[in-house]
C-alpha cells in the first residue's frame, strides 16, 4: 500500500514538473534575426593604398568588410584624367579588382570615382562616391574647382549634365576632343573638380546624348564658362547656364486621314459654356483651307445684330481660323459661319451654315494679381512668365518694382523671370561659334495659386546681382 502511494505521488510531481516545462517551452519564440543592417561596406584595404605616389602599375585591389556586388557601372564610373581605354572592374566576393589598360601620364594625378556603384549583397547598402587616388609623379595633385549649372530657359537643375574640363585648350576642343576631367551635376545643379594641377583649364557643361564626350550637336543641351581660369586662384564656385541652341523637335508625322475626310468640320476651343475674355475664339479644322470669305462669317448679338470691328486671321498652317474681337463681360454672342464661307481641298465645304453660340465670362470669374518685386533689375528688361506644365501661358513686361492684373485667369503657376536683353519678348539661346550667352530666367522658388474673384498679393524677394 505504502509503495502505491509513493507511486502515486512520484507520478503527480512528474506530471506537474513536466507541465510547467511545457509552459516555459511555450514561451521560447524563434531568434528574430536581429536589427536590419543599415550600414553600407567598408573599405578596409587598398593595394596599392589611396594616394600611393609613384604610381608604376596597373592593378588595384580594393576589400570591404563585406560581400559586395557592383552595380550599374557604366554610368557612376569616372575616371579623371579621362583614358582613352576603359579599365577593366570586377567584383568576387569582398572584393573589386581593377586593371588598367591605358597608358599613364607621367607626373599626373589620376582619380577612379565609382561613385554608387557598390553595394553589400545582402541589404543593398551603397558605398557613396567610392574614390581611389593615386600620382604618378612624386605628389599628389590637391587643386580644386567647383561650379553651379541651371537650365538657363527654365531656371530649373538638370543633374543628367556633366561637366567637362580641359587643360590648355582652344574653343574648338570641346567639339574635336574628349575633356581631361569629368565632374558629375548634383541634384542642386553643382559639380567639382578635386585633384587638378595647376594648369590654366576651360570648364563647359553638357548634356552628353550619344556618349562622345564633346559639343557635336546644336541640339544637345550645353553651356559654356566666357574665359579661361587658372586653377591656382579658383577660389569662388563659377557659375554656368545650360541650353540647346536649336530646339529638338520631333518629326511631326501627317496623317492622311485628313484627306479622305468627306466632310469638312471643326473643332473650337471653348473650355465649356462661358468664353474667355482674353483669348481669341479658334476654330480648328479637319483639313487645310484653300478659300475663305471673310466677310461673309460675322459675329452677332442675340437679336442677330452684326458686332463690328471682328478681326478674322487664317493661320500659316491653313488650318486654324482665329476670331478676335474685345469680348464684353457677361455677354451673349453667336458666330454665324455660312457654308459657303470656307472652302477645302476637292472642294469640300460645311454641311450647312454654322452658329457657335457662347456667353462671355464675367469679372468675377478672374482673379487680381499684385506682385511686389525687392531687387529687381529693371535694366535687365525683366519679363515676367506664368507657366502651366512645360508651356509659358502669359508673358508681361515689368517696368516697375510693382506688377498688376485685374484680369488673371485662375489657376497655379510657376512664375519665371526672363531677363530679355533683346527685348523680343522670348528667351534666346546662346551661340557659342559667337561666344553669345544665352540669356538668363530666374525660377521663383513658390508656385502662384490664382483663385478666381480674389485679391492674389505676393512680395518676392530677387537675389541681389
């Protein structure tokens, strides 16, 4: 009896020891691993090590504290002075080799920036601008020359530029040869030249389209600094303005449609019911227009009485007839197009005669605009431009330090300021055969909200000259 028991008990403590293991068993989660790795590699070791004078070989070896990969090489290697053949770089495992294969200048400074090209293979961590340095010659080249490019049509940063530089060069160079230095544009429009001799250099900036490395295009974007610099006293950043000297238009390919069109119609840009005051009414057809009877088209009232002083214009397209007229606020009008006013190719003709009927927008449908200018230029004959997208909807000339308009039509603008040394009223390339600027706009750093049937006041503050 008293074994039973004992029995009995030996098993209830088991059975308690073996539950409250399990409960502390149930309580043991997977390990999680850790906190992710945010780091990018390191560079423990250079062979031969950065800024190795006397420089004799053409094998370098680079090794990180991690596995590695290299990624997207072509476009974040550079190499300064620019070689003719490309190295050759590869990555194994925590490492990067490279094997030059041109011939190196005696005494010169050479740099090989690989800029984000390297990353762990893990996380994806980039080794920003990685840069290697090495002379050939018994110093170290430490000259510097910064810079700062802006789009000179729109104000705007394009980091898709390079900058080149060239050591004794003539104005033809930069379209006959390949620059010494390449310097990368940054989101903020600057680049820099580190590691420069002392030399007397000329600086250019371009949009580099088919690779080549020179000015080979009227349409590549590019831009030019107007004298030479000495590298030894370059202190302050230069400052360039970038622009393509002929517009690169694609073909516009006609379609023949048009031409097999029975009838003759048209479209008309009224944007709903009301039209606006400041804009000319368009019509837009469908096909060219060989024959148009002014007369015949008229504008009228609602009781059909004729309007007079309708300005009627055929376009150089022959395909745009525009109706300007000074519209009254609030006012009904019809345009009466008689089929037998407009004729088109084959002799084609409306239908049947055409009455566009419209109401006029009223005062209240604009917005007054007051701008308030500190440090404005006004010798410079400063134009102001309202833009929407990539189009410049309104220009206006400003002649004082206060600029107004009761009548602005609604909408957010970025607002520019062309300094128009033509007085053309449009911006102007440059012309670098003539060593002609383009000429400049200021980008005003916040858009124009315009709300209609309110006063829109604005004080802006120019950079002082």
């Amino acid at each position: 009896m008293k074994n039973n028991i004992l029995a009995l008990l030996i098993f209830i403590l088991l059975a308690q020891f073996m539950i409250t293991l399990g409960s502390g068993c149930a309580q043991i989660g997977a390990p999680t691993g850790g906190p992710k790795d945010t780091l990018a590699p390191v560079l423990v070791k250079a062979t031969p090590e950065i800024n190795k004078i006397n420089f004799n070989g053409n094998k370098i070896t680079l090794t990180f504290n991690e596995y590695i990969e290299l990624q997207d090489l072509p476009s974040n290697l550079l190499i300064s002075p620019l070689q003719k053949t490309m190295p050759s770089i590869k990555s194994n495992l925590r490492s990067i080799y490279i094997t030059l294969k041109d011939t190196l200048l005696s005494n010169t400074t050479y740099t090989i920036n690989l800029g984000n090209a390297v990353k762990d293979i893990n996380e994806g961590n980039i080794y920003k601008n990685l840069q290697y340095t090495f002379s050939t010659g018994n110093v170290i080249d430490s000259l510097q020359l910064s810079g700062n490019v802006t789009m000179a049509e729109t104000g705007k940063i394009d980091s898709t530029l390079i900058a080149l530089l060239y050591l004794n060069a003539l104005d033809s160079s930069v379209t006959t040869r390949k620059p010494d230095y390449i310097a990368r544009v940054d989101g903020k429009g600057n680049f820099l030249f580190t590691h420069l001799p002392a030399s007397t250099v000329r600086v250019y900036v371009l949009k580099d389209g088919d690779g080549g490395k020179t000015y080979n295009s009227k349409k590549e974007l590019f831009g030019f600094y107007d004298a030479d610099i000495n590298t030894t006293n370059a202190t302050a950043p230069i400052i360039l303005y970038a622009y393509a000297e002929e517009k690169s238009m694609k073909e516009s390919k006609v379609e023949k449609k048009q031409s097999k069109e029975k009838k003759l119609s048209f479209s008309n840009n009224l944007n709903g019911p009301k039209k606006d005051l400041l804009e000319p009414l368009k019509l837009t057809f469908n096909t060219a227009i060989k024959k148009l009877d002014v007369k015949s088209i008229v504008l009228t009232d609602t009781s059909f009485k004729v309007l007079p002083n309708i300005n009627i214009t055929l376009d150089s397209s022959q395909g745009v007839i525009t109706i300007d007229y000074k519209w009254i606020p609030e006012t009904r009008s019809c345009l009466i197009i008689p089929k037998e006013a407009i004729e088109a190719e084959e002799g084609k003709t409306l239908s049947s005669t055409d009455t566009i009927y419209f109401l006029t927008k009223s005062i209240s449908d604009y917005g007054n605009v007051v701008l308030h200018f500190n440090n404005l230029n006004i010798t410079k004959k400063p134009v102001l431009q309202f833009v929407t997208g990539d189009q410049v909807k309104y220009t206006y000339p400003i002649t004082g330090n206060e600029w107004s308009n009761k009548l602005f039509p609604p909408g957010e603008y970025e607002v520019r300021i062309l300094y128009d040394a033509n007085s053309d009223g449009v911006w102007t390339p440059g012309k670098y055969k003539e060593k002609l600027q383009p000429e400049k706009i200021t980008l005003l750093p916040q858009k124009l909200s315009v709300k209609a049937n309110w006063d829109n006041e604005r004080t802006i503050d120019l950079p002082i000259d």
